[in-house]
C-alpha cells in the first residue's frame, strides 16, 4: 500500500488512514481490537480494490498502528466517531462496511449512523457485546472498579490489556439485546474452530439483525484470524458478489 495519510482531528489527534477513489460502493475496513490496518485481510482487500477499481478506506483507530494517541483512552464509541469522521472527510460512494471481531461491533454502530449511505455489511468472527459475554463475574468485577485487566494472547507476545474505560463503553453499546435497524444485505463469517469468538455470536447476530438478506458462512477448520489463504479468498469472493 501506499503511505498513509493523517486525518486531524480537533483535539489534536491524527488518524493514519489510507483512501483511493473509485468505484463505488467504497470498502471500508474495520480491524479489529488492538489490529491496525497492516494485517492479511486489510492488505488483501486494499489489493482487491485496486485491481477491481474500487473506491477503499483503510484506518488505523486511534492508539492503534500508525495513528497517535493513547491505546488506553481508546472506547468503542471514539473509534464509530473516528470512523464516521473519515468516511464524512473522504468517501464519496455508498460504504460496505467489512468489520473483523470487534470491527464487527464497531461495523453496526457506524452502520446505524450512516443511515442511506450504508450499502452492505461483512463480518470476520463479529464480536459484538463482547464486554458481556466475554468476561466472566470475576473479571466484571475487576472493570467495576475500574481496574485494567490483562488477557494472555492466544497468539503469542504480550498480553492483551482490556481498559475499564473500554469494557463501560462497550457494556452501553450492546446490540444483540434488542433488533438492530439495519435492513442492508449482511454476510458474516466465521470459523468453525473460533477459540476467541465462538460461532454463536454470528448465529445470534444475523437473529438480531432486522435485515432478511442475511447468511452466515461456517468455515470448517478455520480459527479467530479466518486469514489462510483459502479464508480470505472467501472474503474476497464475498465482497465482491455484494456489488
């Protein structure tokens, strides 16, 4: 990809991001918690969208990649505003949202907002409400207080720390509670053996969803990242039947 550029915003932060123009509906990427958009799904659909002379969007939210800020300020309803702020600045296009994990939460909240403009959603082992199912009492306890908490990363390195901020945030934001007024065409996929997000999160998402153009893709064999190559030739295939 090219180098990015830094939307600023009022406060002083500057939010990497990367935009070509095309064809529309533009593909917007929301990667997921603590991803930036250097991953394998971001730079294949990037490459997609070039070759196809497609309208694309990539961001890094901020604390996250290349953007400043701090990680530990970052809430779920900062990153729909910074997301709605650099489709509003750059996007000329109708927007299929592709949201990975929590990019899958993050993907119904800047849905909703975008009202008209919305065409299509795509989800990548969606996480929403993740803050309620995703912790047990204890840990729940621990984000009451106000305290951090630090979860051993399944995929090596250090550990994966979860602000209260974030968890309070997110416990306000839930969507699965109640139907989600979104009626564009919506393909989530998962794999089979998610040891992160388990496959009843898309089940329960495409109930929740008022949309009846909803399908759910189980990916035998295929864990949390969904980023083999065979998986993400799905993602690509799946995009581009949304035009």
């Amino acid at each position: 990809m090219t180098d990015p550029g830094f939307h600023p915003l009022a406060d002083g932060r500057r939010l990497a991001f990367r935009h070509r123009a095309g064809d529309g509906p533009a593909v917007v990427f929301l990667p997921g918690y603590r991803s930036d958009m250097a991953g394998a799904k971001a730079l294949a659909l990037w490459d997609w969208a070039e070759r196809q002379g497609r309208e694309c969007l990539m961001f890094d939210y901020s604390g996250c990649g290349e953007s400043s800020g701090d990680f530990a300020d970052g809430t779920l309803s900062r990153w729909r505003d910074e997301g709605l702020a650099l489709i509003a600045a750059h996007v000329a296009n109708r927007v299929v949202l592709v949201g990975s994990s929590m990019g899958g939460w993050l993907m119904l909240l800047i849905g909703q907002a975008l009202g008209d403009r919305l065409a299509a959603l795509v989800g990548i082992a969606a996480a929403p409400d993740y803050t309620e199912w995703g912790f047990d009492a204890a840990q729940q306890r621990v984000f009451a207080a106000g305290e951090t908490l630090r979860l051993e990363n399944p995929y090596g390195g250090e550990g994966t720390p979860i602000h209260a901020g974030f968890w309070s945030d997110g416990q306000a934001l839930r969507q699965l509670e109640r139907p989600i007024a979104l009626d564009v065409p919506a393909r989530l996929l998962h794999g089979e053996d998610d040891g992160t997000v388990p496959p009843d999160i898309s089940l329960r998402l495409a109930r929740a969803l008022r949309s009846q153009d909803v399908q759910v893709t189980l990916v035998k064999g295929a864990d949390h990242r969904l980023s083999r190559d065979g998986d993400i030739a799905l993602l690509l295939r799946t995009v581009a039947a949304l035009d």
